[in-house]
C-alpha cells in the first residue's frame, strides 16, 4: 500500500482523536468550573421560581389521598395496581406532559388469603401477625406447634437440636433496616435448616402499636420451604418473656399464601422534551406498587406524587431544560423489582444524565445522597446552595435506590433525595401506611428540591 496514504491516514486519525480529546477536556473543565458563583449567577432566579411553584398548592398530597382512598393498596399483579396505573395515565395527559405511555412488565403475583396466627399455651389469644411475601401456606388445618425463640442465628444453630418440630421465633430488636431485615430474608430457610416446621419474624421496625411489618422473604432452593410470618413486636417479647419463665408455647398458624402466574403491569412514563439534547436524560420516579396491607402512602405512593409534582412544576414555571427530564413510576419494586430492571433492559443504553429516586418517604427534605465522580458531585454541592430556602443543602456521598440500581450496569449516576426520617420504618408495610402519615407542605418541599435539582442537571451547557 502507498506509504504516502498511510502517513496522511495516520495523521487524519491522530487529528480527530485529539479533537475528541479536546471536547472531552473542555466539558471535564466545564465541570470542574461549575461552582456556587456560576450556579447562582445562571439558576438563581428561576430555581426561586420553581420553588414558589412547587409550594403554592396541596394538589400533591390530595392526588395521593385520591389514589390510597380510591383505589387502596397496590400489590403486583392486582386489579387495584392497574387501575391506579390507568388514572396516572390519564390525569398525566391531562397536565400536558409529553411521551405519556405506559410499558409492559410482567411482575410475580403472591396472594396473601385468609390467616391467622394464635397463642395456645399458657393461654388463648390472637397475636397481630402478617404473613410475609412470597411464603408458602400452611396446610389446610394450620400448624400447631411449640415456639423457640431466639435472638439471633449463631443461637439458632447453638440450639439446633431444639428447634425440630418447632416454630422458631426471630425475636431480634430493629437496630437499623440494612441490619434486621436479614432475619426477614432468610429466616425461614435458616430455620428449616434445623428441622423447624415454621417461622415467626419480630416485625422489622423501631415502633409498634401491634402493627406488623410484612415485606418479601426468599427461600433457598435446595432447602424444605416453611411457612413464614411476621409478629407484632409487643407479641414477641411476650412470647420471649413466657420462654425466660420456662412456661411451655404453643402457637397455631395459619395461611392460605400462594403463588400465581405472572401478571402484566407497566411502568409509567411521561416527560418534559429537552430544547437542545432530548436524546439526553435526566430521570427521577419511585415506584407505584406497594405492599397489599395500608395503601402505600409512605411506600412509595408519596416518592411517586412528589417527583410527579417536580416535573409539574418545572412545566407550570414554563422551563423546559436542554436535555429530556423523565418521569417514571416503576412498577413492582417490593416483591420483583421486575419494573427497574425491564427500565433498564429497555432504555439503559440510552444517555441519562442523572438517575434520581425518591423511595425513603417525603418526609423533611435535608438534601441527596449521590454516586458518582468527585467532579460531578462538586457541581451538584454547588447546585444545593439554590435550596437555601427549604434547607435541602446536604450532599453525601453513596446515594441511588433500588428501581435506578439497574443502571449501574449503564454508568448512570445515582442520586435519592435524604429526609428527616425518623418515623419512616414505624409505619413502612405495615396497616399504618395510610396518607395522614405525611405532611402536605413537606411533600411539596421534596418536589421543590428534586424539580431544582432535576432541571439544572438537564440544563447544565
């Protein structure tokens, strides 16, 4: 070959990668030079106007009642799930957003049935319980056995010899959720490991008013499978007290938990079209399932109406950033996650910005926890110092959530919005999860920091 090409076709090659190199060190220096000054100088004005639109009405919180009162809990695969779905649909037309669609899912579907849980020895009476999703039934008649208590699994297996032919009870504190929530996982496995005919979990919370916590459970696959419930924390140390007594427990469970075929749900979307780079996405949601007992306020009803009100606002105050902002109410987050990762499998090759969840209540927003490259972590810091006026200043760093999880995979950076939770896990799955849980003024306080922080990270030049 002309060695006369090759060098001209050498040089051509060295030229464009230095050009690539060259835009890669301007938008790296742009970035690093997005500091407070710049921010406030650029956004200052309208990030005040998108907090005045996000606070000036209780629409929020009144579509979330709407949605608890009218259509009650949302359990995947449920009627109650799509109908829900089918209103958002509809009243998110309304508002005028763009791209508003729901996607196909195909989610699992446990039904809970009639159950019951009652004390026997010493005496008779109900216990507040919940089966926990995903269990299998007891047989017809129940199961009627004597309780062991324990308070962790290393005594579990320090015990093993006892526990044949009981029900083992979990009677392990709420230390944090990370750290309990383990017991409520793999409890049921632990236990028939040792010849445990069922298992009792202390409800996964700080508080109770003999309000248990349900939530998902797994079995290992080459263990027997038991029945699993959940007990109210008063009901546990009862039952813990009867054992340090010597007095003999005996306890009666029943459930008629199944497992059916898959179901068809959706994850909503909808969208503010970006001005300059609409291939390019800044996306934030929760998720619109919930569990089957309360009606899913807290969880994640409010996560879905305060981002949904983000966007609003940004679209009431008339901004429409250079990149596309999306909204997505995933489907099946608490016993799949199939709606985070049909998202993912669907768009992840798609260029998002920024993925933010809002899935730990709507509760005083403090500010966002984010995962991603110190250069951009210091952008958005500077971004935090528009959200002076509702005190969402804080940035730290590990954030995400588990619906934008599946984009990881894509290099996506994470972000969930922080607040002052400290009741959140009182109410979490449980009967209490009802909207009076949440403040209409602090909903709209969440949408306002999210609808600032969405908008800049979509207009950022």
């Amino acid at each position: 070959m002309n060695t006369s090409f090759l060098r001209t076709t050498f040089i051509l090659t060295y030229l464009l990668l230095l050009s690539g190199s060259l835009q890669l060190s301007a938008q790296y220096s742009s970035i690093a030079q997005v500091d407070s000054a710049f921010i406030h100088k650029t956004y200052g004005a309208k990030a005040d106007a998108i907090i005045k639109q996000a606070l000036k009405d209780s629409s929020a919180h009144k579509r979330l009642q709407y949605i608890c009162d009218t259509f009650g809990s949302r359990l995947s695969g449920s009627e109650s799930l799509e109908k829900t779905i089918d209103w958002i649909l509809n009243e998110l037309k309304n508002d005028g957003f763009d791209n508003v669609h729901g996607e196909n899912v195909n989610v699992p579907r446990w039904v809970r049935g009639k159950e019951s849980c009652d004390l026997v020895e010493p005496r008779r009476t109900p216990l507040a319980m919940l089966g926990l999703g995903g269990s299998i039934a007891t047989p017809p008649d129940g199961i009627t056995a004597e309780v062991l208590v324990v308070h962790s699994f290393d005594e579990l297996k320090k015990r093993a010899s006892e526990a044949r032919g009981k029900i083992v009870l979990y009677n392990v504190p709420f230390t944090s959720y990370r750290a309990t929530v383990v017991y409520r996982a793999d409890g049921a496995s632990k236990a028939a490991e040792v010849g445990a005919v069922a298992n009792l979990l202390r409800s996964v919370g700080p508080y109770s008013m003999r309000t248990p916590h349900t939530g998902g459970m797994r079995y290992a696959d080459s263990i027997t499978k038991i029945p699993s419930a959940a007990i109210s924390s008063e009901d546990a140390d009862m039952l813990d007290r009867m054992q340090q007594r010597g007095q003999k427990i005996v306890v009666k469970l029943a459930m008629e938990a199944k497992t059916m075929p898959d179901a068809v749900s959706r994850n909503v979307i909808a969208e503010i079209k970006g001005s300059e780079k609409p291939e390019e996405i800044v996306v934030l949601g929760g998720h619109i399932d919930s569990w089957d007992v309360g009606v899913g306020a807290m969880d994640d009803g409010g996560g879905c109406v305060a981002t949904w009100r983000a966007l609003k606002a940004l679209k009431d105050a008339g901004f429409r950033p250079r990149r596309t902002v999306r909204l997505v109410m995933w489907t099946n987050e608490e016993n799949g996650l199939r709606g985070g990762e049909g998202y993912a499998e669907q768009h992840g090759k798609e260029k998002h910005i920024l993925a933010l969840e809002s899935d730990g209540g709507v509760f005083k927003p403090e500010g966002f926890g984010f995962e991603g490259t110190p250069e951009v972590f210091k952008a958005y810091k500077a971004v935090l110092t528009l959200l002076h006026p509702i005190a969402a200043t804080k940035l730290s760093v590990g954030g995400g959530g588990a619906d934008i999880g599946p984009l990881r995979k894509y290099s996506v950076p994470q972000m969930n919005i922080s607040v002052e939770d400290a009741k959140y896990f009182w109410f979490h799955h449980t009967n209490a999860d009802t909207p009076d849980k949440l403040n209409p003024l602090e909903i709209n306080q969440c949408a306002a920091a999210m609808a600032v922080m969405v908008f800049v990270a979509a207009d950022l030049p």
